[in-house]
C-alpha cells in the first residue's frame, strides 16, 4: 500500500493534537492539587484554632473563680499577655491570680507559635449560670482566602 500525497503530515498533527489534549489535562490536576493543598492548610488552621479554644476553657474550668471575675478577658488587638512566673515548674507555689496571667500568657504564645499573624479575644459573661464563654481567634490565611479568618467559639463554664 502506498500513502497517498494528502495523507502525509496528518499522523505528525494526530501526536501534536494528543499533546495538547494531555498538556491541558496535566495542568488542571496540577490546578487541583495547589488548590486541594490550600484546602488542607486552611482545615489545619481551623483545627489549631478549636484546639486552642478548647485548651484556653479547660485552663478557665480549673481555675473558675478567676475565669468568672474576667482574669482571663482580653479583646483582640490587645497585646498578648506575657509572664514570668511559672506555675508549672516544680514546687511553684502560685496564687489563682498567678495562675490566671500564666495561663493566659503561655496560652497565647501557643496562639502566637501555631497560628500565623495570630491574635485572640476572649469575653467571659458571668451574670448567667452557666457563664458564657466566647474564644474569638483570628489569623491570616492568605493561602485560602485574601481576608484574615476569624473564628468564635463558644462554651460554658459551669459553677463549681
């Protein structure tokens, strides 16, 4: 069998168009995966953000009657709190209002570490029996989203 004139060329276009085809197929996985790893970055930080919260009201819960006096209350864009006793080395000897600026400060350098550009409020209500808590955490996801997350949490701290 011989190729006709009009044929020649046509098997070479077939291999360019296939080429195409696949280019365009491998950059929109490629598009999937950057976003499925924005995705994942983002449901780290929200995990983070509600392990801090639950952490900040279990330190509140052992330390309840300075929670409901608003030891613990602070807004956001306030400065993180800082401290310098420590009330977990051994024979620390530390008063409820010791324990309350540690707690908060060594909560909010794990907020600081964990989260980035992260800022924290917290907002203690004790007029109600159980008192109402609310964690407020906010942080840049710039990977996911162009504005800063913000996210409240909210618990109750029951009397003792």
């Amino acid at each position: 069998m011989k190729a006709s004139r009009n044929n020649r060329g046509f098997t070479l276009l077939e291999v360019l168009v296939a080429v195409v085809v696949l280019s365009i197929g491998l950059l929109g996985a490629a598009a999937l995966n950057a976003t499925s790893i924005r995705s994942n970055h983002g449901s780290l930080l929200h995990s983070q953000a509600s392990l801090l919260a639950t952490e900040i009201v279990e330190r509140m819960r052992l330390n309840a009657a300075q929670a409901r006096a608003g030891a613990y209350d602070f807004a956001l864009n306030d400065p993180l709190p800082t401290t310098a006793s420590n009330c977990e080395a051994v024979g620390a000897n530390c008063d409820p209002n010791q324990l309350a600026d540690f707690d908060r400060a060594r909560w909010a350098a794990r907020t600081s570490a964990l989260l980035p550009s992260g800022d924290a409020a917290i907002a203690t209500d004790a007029t109600v029996d159980p008192a109402r808590v609310v964690v407020t955490l906010q942080w840049d996801d710039s990977r996911g989203q162009s504005a800063p997350v913000t996210q409240d949490f909210f618990f109750n701290l029951p009397s003792l």
